[in-house]
C-alpha cells in the first residue's frame, strides 16, 4: 500500500512530461485516439435491452432489468471491452486522472443529454477516494455540459467488493450505502453518472436515495456498460 502514492506521484510526472498516449494503440497524442473511438464504437452490440441498454437480442426489456425499476433507464456509450474496458481500467487503476476529460466528450458525443436537468456522479467510499486520489465519477461528471445537481451523494458506508457476487447479493451489499445531502431536488431529471454499470445495483440504490429527496426521475449514464448473459437476474456476473 505504501508505493501507491508513489504510483500515483509518478503518474503526475508522466503526465505533465509526455504528451497523452492512446490507451487503446500506444500512439502519441490522445489518450482516446479517433481510430480507437472507430473501434469502440464497432465493439457496441447493436442489439440492446431499450431500458438497461445492455445487449440483449429478445423480445422487450431483459430480465436483468427487473431489480432496476427505480432508474428510469440506463444509457451508456460503448460496451465495456477491448478499448473502453482499458480506459476505464487505466483511469481507476493507472491512476490517470486526466484520461475522464477525453472520456467525458466520448460520453458527450454519444448519448443525449438534452432531458437531463443536473448529473449526480455515483460516489465512492472516502477511503477508496484517499487510495485513489480522486473520484472516477465526479471527474467525468465535471467533464460532462450538465449543471450539478444542488446537493450530492455521500457512500457513509463502505461495502465489500461487488466481483463475483450475484445480483441479488449486490443489492445486499449496497443497501443503506448511500445518503444524499442538500437542498430538495424538486422534480428534476438526474443523470447519474458512472465509469461503467455492471449489474446495475449500485445505479439502483442511488437512485432510490435520490427519488427520495424529490427528484422526478433518474437515468444512469456511463462511459460503458457490462452486458453479461444470462435468463435470471440474479445469474452471476461477469466482471
């Protein structure tokens, strides 16, 4: 534990050093290359549940949309694999910070955003914040053109790690995570914001909080969405 602010120290130096480098081919120059966005966006399933947009070629909405009815839907801009999958890997684990900017305007270019009143970002725990050094979420939230919302999301309660666990013991571990602080949100339209949505449990339980204190609806905007297969929605997940 002691070399990561190390990691992190040398990352600030790589970074103000060396011009960006795709995460997805190497080149010089971007950290998301326009042949690599090309890529991504190839990579996105084009059959999709129309409610929690993962891939889904059946009839209506998947199954894995039953435990997220207080979302009113779930939009994201690429699959999580290949080139969107590393991006968000070297953001929350390479440390790079400065990668959300770029990763914010793909989320721009690619999703609506014009029915969206304020963006919440899904927070972290703040021990996860301190290992990190900042908050993956409000990093592509500050990149996105949507006012913030007049209060925020707190996580009070730090939970054990969603790998490997089936979608009903997500919601579980998730349960009472969650406080939202500040003025009432008096029926806007919350985009709630996310590097990437897996099962959709923890988008859930923020937006439960989140209706709580008056907002009209909440859709959950990522920069990728993990689909997994499945015909129940409590099959476990991929990660």
């Amino acid at each position: 534990m002691a070399a990561l602010p190390v990691r992190r120290m040398l990352r600030l130096v790589v970074d103000a050093l060396y011009p960006p480098q795709c995460v997805g081919c190497g080149r010089w120059g971007d950290f998301l290359c326009p042949r690599c966005l090309a890529r991504a966006d190839a990579e996105r399933p084009q059959a999709r549940c129309g409610h929690c947009d993962a891939a889904w070629a059946g009839e209506g909405f998947c199954p894995r949309c039953l435990p997220l009815s207080r979302l009113a839907a779930v939009r994201a801009a690429f699959e999580f694999t290949g080139v969107a999958r590393r991006a968000v890997h070297q953001l929350k684990y390479g440390f790079t910070r400065a990668l959300a900017e770029p990763m914010a305007a793909a989320m721009t270019a690619r999703l609506d955003l014009s029915t969206y009143d304020a963006a919440v970002p899904v927070p972290i725990h703040p021990s996860r914040q301190r290992w990190r050094g900042f908050d993956q979420a409000a990093e592509l939230a500050r990149g996105l053109p949507l006012p913030p919302a007049p209060g925020r999301l707190r996580r009070i309660r730090k939970t054990r790690s969603q790998v490997g666990l089936s979608a009903a013991e997500r919601r579980r571990n998730l349960a009472g995570a969650f406080v939202y602080e500040g003025p009432p949100l008096s029926g806007l339209r919350i985009a709630l914001i996310d590097d990437v949505v897996t099962s959709g449990a923890t988008a859930a339980e923020c937006a439960a909080v989140l209706l709580d204190a008056g907002a009209a609806q909440v859709t959950a905007l990522a920069f990728a969405r993990a689909s997994y297969e499945t015909s129940l929605a409590d099959a476990p997940i991929r990660e």
